[in-house]
C-alpha cells in the first residue's frame, strides 16, 4: 500500500491536474450542465465532479506549504499569501460554475488549517472581511444563488416552486417520528423530494428509520471526526498531523453542511453527505480520504508500539 508521504511528491502534478480539470469543465464541449450548474466532465459513459478532485488536491497543497514554511509561517507575503493565491484562484473557478457550496466548504476548511498552524489571527480576520462582501455579491449577481436564499428565509412563499424541495424535506422528517416507517418504506423520495439519493439523503433516512436513525448518523460522523482528531494528535510527523485534521476537517465540515440544509438550517448547497450519499466522484474522495487517515493512524500506532533501545 501508499505510505502517506508519497502525497507529498504528487501534491504540484496533482493541483495542476486538477486546475486543468476545473478550467476544462467550464467549457460546453466538455462539462455538462445539470439543474443550473456545469459541473461534471463527461467522457464517453465516463463522468466525474472535478471540484471534489479539488477538495482533496488543495488540501494536500495546502498542507505540504504550512510544514515547508513552518519556520516563517507568520510571515505574510511568504507564508500566508501564496496559500491565499491558489485559493482564491479555485474559489473563483468554482464560482463560475457556479459552485458556491464547495468554495465555502474549502474556504473553511483551509482557514481551519491556517488557524491550527499558527498563521497570525489578524490575517485571518481581514480576509475573512474582503471574502464576506465577495461572496454576498457573488450570491446576489446569480438569480440561481438568490432563489436558494429567496426559498431558505421563506419556503412557505413559495410552496410548489423555490420553497418545495425543504418543504418535502420537512415532511419526510415529519413521518419518521421516532423509528421511522420502515427501510425502503419512505413515500418522499418516489417523485417528492428532488434529489433524494444524493442532497438529501439525510432526510430519507429521517422518514425510514425516524429519529433513532438520524442521531445514529450523527454520531457515527462525530466518531469519525474524533478519531480524526486522534490521529492528528498522534500522528508521527507534522505533515501527517496537517493531514488528518485537513481531511477530518472536509469531512465533518461537508457533513454538518448537508445535515443542516436537510433540517433548514442553512440554504441548499448542493453538497453530499460524505459516505452515504449516491455519487461516484464524491464517494471516491470520500473514501480516499478516509484511506489517508487509516495510514497517518497505522504509522502513528506502529510508532508507539516501537520498543525503546535502553
């Protein structure tokens, strides 16, 4: 199997791979456009998300700059900008597409790496200042980002248009009480709820297995981000401590996401539930991910069983 340094040495191939993707998708010859975004990239039967690619190449980019610049890191025009570059130039890329769901996700999780690795805080704050305005005009200049947020404040205004898909994901909430109607018992996903098996899955899983199978779910994730946070505290090398906590990151922070947006706490982002949702590039990352941390964990416990040389 890999040994999780090895990430290090694909880390530039991989990030110029994945910008060429990203720009590629935005063309119609070859990205298909499916319910007002063009977002997949089509190649015969062949297609894939190129933004998910994203998630897990700018977090490996990211990572590998925090530990090489780990001595200047407060550094601002060495270590802060660069990093801020490259991630406004996939920000962008996913804004066109649009994708304002996974430019907020890995703006978040990349801000949370800088955190931990001790970038100055002021840093942090101004950027955060500049991107707050960006993205609100970036929402209110796309009638499809102003119908998420139009339908959000208030789907009942609107029940049979932009308020009808959180309003089936109400519903099927509704009819799940306590243990749910059954598995594959649930009527919203037959024509009801729009994107079922992908957006919101987590909805399905309240009608048919009810609240006992929502709280399972949630702390079947908070496990994961636990041993995720393990691992990085156990980790043998500071790379792999960046590592698990950038992956563990991504996957608790897209997880939150699409809970919230299931229960209407947030607007429809069009984002997956890492592992259960039907959706073979966001599976993949999913479980590569996953994969990665297995590693840093194994490395970490072989380390700690090493006998000591008295």
């Amino acid at each position: 199997h890999m040994e999780y340094h090895t990430l290090q040495k694909i880390t530039y191939p991989a990030l110029i791979i994945t910008l060429f993707f990203l720009v590629l998708v935005l063309f119609p010859q070859f990205g298909k456009k499916v319910g007002g975004a063009q977002r997949w990239l089509h190649f015969g039967n062949f297609s894939f998300q190129p933004s998910e690619l994203a998630k897990l190449t700018m977090i490996l980019y990211v990572v590998h700059s925090l530990v090489k610049k780990q001595d200047r890191i407060k550094d601002f025009f060495y270590g802060y900008l660069p990093n801020m570059v490259v991630l406004g130039f996939f920000s962008i890329l996913f804004l066109f597409q649009p994708d304002m769901g996974t430019a907020a996700i890995l703006i978040t999780v990349v801000f949370i790496l800088f955190f931990i690795a001790g970038i100055k805080f002021s840093h942090l704050f101004y950027s955060v200042m500049i991107l707050l305005p960006a993205m609100c005009a970036a929402v209110l200049n796309s009638e499809y980002q102003r119908n998420r947020i139009i339908s959000f404040l208030d789907p009942e205004k609107d029940p049979f248009g932009k308020g009808y898909q959180i309003i089936q994901s109400f519903l099927a909430f509704g009819r799940g009480n306590v243990f749910g109607m059954g598995l594959g018992d649930g009527k919203q996903k037959l024509f009801f709820l729009p994107e079922p098996h992908t957006d919101f899955i987590f909805s399905i899983i309240g009608e048919e297995l009810g609240f006992a199978g929502t709280v399972a779910v949630v702390v079947l994730f908070l496990v994961i981000i636990w041993r995720g946070i393990h691992t990085a505290l156990k980790s043998p090398d500071l790379y792999g401590t960046y590592l698990s906590l950038g992956l563990t990151s991504l996957i608790g922070v897209q997880a939150l996401v699409n809970l919230a947006v299931s229960v209407g706490l947030l607007p429809t982002k069009g984002l997956t539930l890492p592992f259960v949702s039907m959706g073979g590039s966001s599976l993949v990352i999913s479980m590569i991910s996953a994969g990665v941390l297995l590693n840093i964990s194994r490395k970490s416990e072989v380390r700690n069983q090493r006998p000591i040389n008295k």
